[in-house]
C-alpha cells in the first residue's frame, strides 16, 4: 500500500482494501443511508 494524506491531511494507506461479510454489510448498509438522506 502507498502512504499518503486525506484532504484532512491524516496519514491514510491507499491500496484496495478486502473486506470480511461483514464489513462489506456494514459499507453496504452505510451507503443506503447515505443515498437516503441525499435523496431528501
């Protein structure tokens, strides 16, 4: 992974990341409330 900055200027790893069941449930399950309140 490639050390690097967020816009925030926090040190983040840029990479892809492999997420278990159930984090990839947990993203999937953030997104739609993202997507919901966006809609409003």
């Amino acid at each position: 992974m490639i050390d690097d900055h967020d816009q925030d200027g926090r040190k983040i790893k840029r990479g892809i990341y492999h997420l278990a069941e159930a984090g990839r449930r947990a993203i999937h399950a953030w997104l739609r409330t993202r997507d919901k309140k966006a809609g409003e």
